[in-house]
C-alpha cells in the first residue's frame, strides 16, 4: 500500500462494521465519507464560506478541498466512525442550507462515494483532465479550470491528506444539533469532551430522534434535497 492510498484509507476507508445503535441501518448503508461540490461554474469564494464555516462556527476539523477535473470544487468530509449513509447527506445538506442557501440547487452536488472514487483520478474529458486535492492556499487559483493537466504527485497528494483529522462522534452530534438537523446517531459519550463553543450554543438544539422518526422526518421536510426525501422514503419501504 503506498503512502495516498494509506491516507484515503485512514479518512475515508469502508466501514469494518456497521455503526451500533441503528435498528434500520445495515453495513451497506454505513460511510465514513460524504462530499460537497459546487460546479457550473466552480466558484472558491462561495464554497469557502462552507470550508472556513465548519471549522470557525462548528469547530470541526478542516475538510478535504479538491478539483473534480471537470467543472467544481469539492469538499470531502471524513468520519471518524461509520456514519448512516442518510445521515452523512443530510449533514452535508444542511451545511448547504447554513452556507449556500443563496445558490442555486442544480450547482450543488451531495453524495457518498467509495474513497475509490476519490481524487486523484484521470477524467473522462476529452482533453485527459485530473481531479485532485488542492492546498486551502491554492485553491482560489483553480477557479477557472478546477482540474490538472498532468497527473498530480501522489507523494504530494499524501502530504495535503496528512494533514486532516476526521469528525469525532461527539463533534458531528453537536454540529448536527446546532445545525438544526436531525441525528440518527447515539448522543456524544460522556468520555468525549465536547468542543466547548458547542455546548454553549446547543441548548436550543433540535433532539435526537428514533431511526422511523427520523427518516419521516427527513422525508416530509420540503427544505431537503428531493434526492434525500426519496432516499428517506425507500428506507421506509417495508
């Protein structure tokens, strides 16, 4: 295993197991990964408000930036433990209420994609384009062609990745609660000190709901994304 592919595993590798606590979740449902991207255009000014947001407002770890190699950036949020696959979007959709409420939908891109699928890869642009990680400092240099023209330095692309935590449980519960959304997930352990900024503002915090409760939720909420009220609605399917 080379130094990049030890980094994409340690952030955003598959599940062992299944996240505990889920009655309607299984281990094909559970990531550790979900990415945000902005395209058509790619446009650093707006996505960096989400960048700088999630760390000066909800004090998490710093995201992953990338260029997709085609048309966007990309901000690629790790998980510290397997999180349900429902509850990473709608996580990633709620920080694109908080931040890009204001843009238009059809620019926003919300998925879970294998760590596989992940940069650095050749795209299928004719002129034989590369999505990769980018430095926070660099990033604004690639808002006119979001992509590489040469294969980037896996030894470099590893020393940007090292850099990166991923989200503890505890921080994505708060960030959850003062996000507003709803949270399949256990409450933080009492073990896990929570970021203290946090604490103070999650008093007026939405509860922890059940997995049914949840996923109706999710899908009667005419804010979410509609790809997520469907999602929501087959995991209610008998």
């Amino acid at each position: 295993m080379t130094r990049l592919q030890s980094e994409l595993q340690r952030l955003y590798g598959p599940p062992a197991t299944a996240p505990t606590g889920h009655g309607l979740i299984d281990i094909a449902d559970a990531v550790r990964l979900v990415v945000l991207e902005l395209a058509r255009p790619a446009d650093w000014t707006l996505i960096s408000k989400v960048w700088r947001g999630v760390q000066a407002d909800l004090a998490l770890p710093a995201p992953a930036i990338a260029v997709s190699g085609v048309d966007g950036y990309l901000l690629c949020f790790s998980f510290a433990e397997p999180q349900p696959r429902l509850q990473a979007q709608a996580f990633a959709e709620a920080l694109r209420l908080r931040y890009l409420d204001d843009v238009a939908r059809k620019r926003i891109g919300i998925c879970s994609p294998s760590s596989a699928a992940l940069p650095p890869r050749q795209t299928d642009q004719p002129q034989d384009l590369w999505s990769a990680f980018v430095a926070p400092d660099l990033a604004p240099v690639f808002a006119a062609e979001p992509w590489l023209d040469i294969p980037p330095s896996h030894e470099g692309q590893a020393d940007l990745l090292c850099r990166l935590d991923s989200i503890k449980p505890a921080a994505l519960q708060l960030a959850l609660q003062r996000l507003g959304a709803p949270t399949l997930a256990p409450a933080p352990s009492v073990n896990e000190p929570a970021p203290a900024q946090l604490t103070q503002a999650a008093g007026s915090a939405a509860p922890s709901l059940d997995p049914r409760s949840f996923l109706l939720k999710v899908m009667n909420d005419e804010s979410v994304a509609m790809a997520l009220r469907i999602e929501a609605a087959k995991a209610l399917l008998p």
